[in-house]
C-alpha cells in the first residue's frame, strides 16, 4: 500500500503541474465546450426574471435578473468568439473563470443592496459557484479549478462579511421568500464551496491520469500511437506559422525478432530500453520521439528534409556503436535500425500520409542491407 503523504504529494504535484502539451489541447477544446455551455445557459437565464415576475416576485429583483441576463449574453458571446480559435489565448480559461465567479458575486451583491437576505440566502444565483468551479474539469488543467474556487471563497466570504457589516437593522435579514440570514448557513456555503473544489480537483487529477496513460507508452515511458495523432495537427501548424519543414522520421530496429526469439522477451524489452536510452540522449528541445508498436518508433523533427537526415544519421551511428548487454556477463549485441524519413508539406498534407511515405523509404533501406536512413524514393 502506498504511503498516504507521498500519494497526497503526488497528487498536489500533478495536479497543480503545467499540463503537458497533450493536456493543453484538450484543455483548449474544453474551453470551447464551456463557451458554448456558457452561451446557452446565458439564453436559458432569461427564463428566470420572466418566472419571478410571474409568481408575483419584486419588480426590483426582475430587473435586477434582467440586466444581470442580458449582460451574461452579450459577454458569453464574446468569450465564445475567442474559444473558436483553441489553443491561441492562454489566459482565455483563467479570464472566463473569473467572469464566471466574479458575475455570481455581482449579481448576489446586486440583490442585496436591496434586500441582503435575499443576496445572501438567493440559492438558484449562489449555485451558479459551483457550476463555475465544476465547469473547470473539462479544462483538464487543475490550477484552474482553485484558482476558480479560491476566488469563490474569497468573494462570497467578503461579500457576507460587508453585507452583515453594512446592516444596521437586523430585520433586514429576514425574508418571508428567502428566509433568516444566519453566520451557520454562510459558512454552510463556504464549506460547500470548498467542497466543490475538492471534487473538481480530483476528477481532474484522476482525467490527467487516464489521459497520461492513454498518451504513454508503457514499457518505455515515451508518448504512443494516440498522443501521436492527436499531437501531429498542432506541430502542422506551428510549422506552418514558422514558415518551416517538419520531419517525419519511421524507424525500425534491425533483426529484432532474433534476439526475442533467441533471448526472450525480457531481453527484448531491455534491448528496446536501451535504443530509447540513447536515442533520448540525443534529443533537442523539440523534437519528439514516439513508440508506435513494437520495434517500431516515429520521430518528429522540425527541419528541412536534408538536415533530418543528418541528424538521423548520427543518431544511426551512434547507437550501432553503444553495444547492449542482454544481461550481466553476457556478450554484449550490436543493435542497428534502419530508418525512412518523409517531410511536410512535399511529402503528405497529413499524419497518414506521411508515414505511409516514411514506411516505403524505411522498407527501401531494409531490403538495401539495412542500418541506413533513406530521405528519398529510389
């Protein structure tokens, strides 16, 4: 069983970590999905003042909710317009979940420069904090679920303690609608608050979690298959607005069913760890390297064609010179790949394509002996 203080740690580590790039996108489409969410329930909102109306309720209050309404319309339009283009403003979430806080508040404060009982006991606009923190799960990013839920405790708590301080006639927090205002109800809320961001946080420890495990490979810690199709759009636009090449480079180790065939499995594995190894050692700031499927790795390389192949070259002769040990006292291996690298745009417009392209060019430098990297078609 884990230690309880280093699985907490753990937990406040990750959760209040920069999400990886992964993360980040899918934060991004989250933000548009809470715009949108956003936007519709700002239509539904104005069913609310209409309803209070109806019942008899104060023409004040109405018109309170009304313009309160129209507002949370017009901005939540605004916020939607800036969510269309995902991933570009990386304050956006953190703007949106202070409006969404900050206009729960003025809305309560609103409602109780006329009546304080009903700004401070009104649950249907209070219960709109807790949506504003839940709604931060789908951001994927934990510092922005308390970072909202900090700023919701923060301000109900200062709007309670001015509302109880400005009242100078105690009747003024009774309501035959909304009930007594009592210090316990409050701190109720508060609690329920913190409560909600409690929750929220671990869900989205627990989404971080599943995606990281859906996005990383398991034997040997890199990014797979999925995080590779899911990534690949965005460094097709990062090197589209650089006015740069990316390479896409398929490589596949040599002989590799020999050794676990004659070795083993667990031989096998520790020889695949050892090429990560030093291929690793290799790696500049952004390249990426990605495990497809057994033997077989994709790198991502934003350079030209010509300047991949140097660099794959190396990295060729470099493992072929840093021999593995199956296991202590064994002989020592000479591991090699072969390799084929396709580049964007004159290769393929997309991810399939351009492997498809690596893959005829790695097949080429298989059936030419092996051990070598091929950037062009016989």
């Amino acid at each position: 069983m884990p230690n309880l203080p280093t699985s907490l740690l753990d937990f406040w580590r990750r959760l209040l970590a920069r999400p990886d790039a992964l993360m980040l996108e899918l934060g991004a489409g989250g933000e548009l999905i809470v715009a949108r969410i956003r936007a519709l329930l700002s239509m539904a909102l104005l069913l609310l003042p209409l309803a209070n109306l109806l019942i008899g309720g104060k023409f004040s209050e109405t018109l309170i909710g009304l313009v309160g309404v129209v507002l949370a319309i017009v901005v939540s339009q605004v916020w939607l317009a800036l969510a269309r283009h995902q991933g570009r403003y990386r304050w956006l979430p953190y703007a949106t979940a202070s409006y969404d806080v900050t206009l729960t508040t003025l809305v309560l404060a609103a409602l109780a420069v006329d009546s304080p009982a009903t700004g401070l006991n009104s649950m249907v606009v209070w219960v709109f904090y807790l949506m504003s923190i839940a709604m931060t799960a789908v951001r994927n990013d934990g510092r922005l679920t308390w970072y909202a839920g900090m700023l919701a405790l923060l301000q109900y708590a200062s709007l309670v303690f001015v509302v109880l301080q400005m009242v100078g006639n105690p009747d003024r927090l009774a309501s035959i609608e909304y009930g007594i205002v009592s210090v316990a109800t409050q701190f109720q809320r508060l609690v329920l608050i913190a409560l909600m961001t409690v929750l929220t946080s671990t869900i989205v420890y627990r989404m971080q979690r599943l995606v990281e495990m859906s996005g990383t490979d398991g034997l040997t810690g890199l990014p797979n298959r999925t995080w590779l199709m899911h990534r690949f759009p965005s460094f097709m636009d990062a090197a589209r607005d650089s006015g740069g090449s990316l390479s896409v480079c398929l490589i596949d180790l040599d002989y590799f069913k020999r050794i676990n065939d004659e070795l083993g499995h667990v031989a096998g594995n520790r020889a695949l760890r050892h090429v990560v190894a030093v291929l690793q050692q290799q790696l500049e700031e952004k390249d990426w390297l990605t495990r497809l499927g057994g033997e077989n790795f994709a790198l991502l390389l934003p350079m030209p064609l010509g300047r991949a192949w140097e660099r794959l070259e190396s990295m060729r002769r470099t493992v072929a010179s840093q021999p593995y040990q199956p296991d202590s006292g064994g002989d020592m291996m000479r591991l090699t790949f072969s390799a084929g690298i396709a580049v964007w745009p004159h290769d393929g417009a997309d991810l399939s394509a351009l492997l498809r392209r690596a893959d005829i060019r790695l097949r080429q430098a298989k059936q030419e002996g092996r051990n070598r990297v091929l950037a062009r078609d016989p």
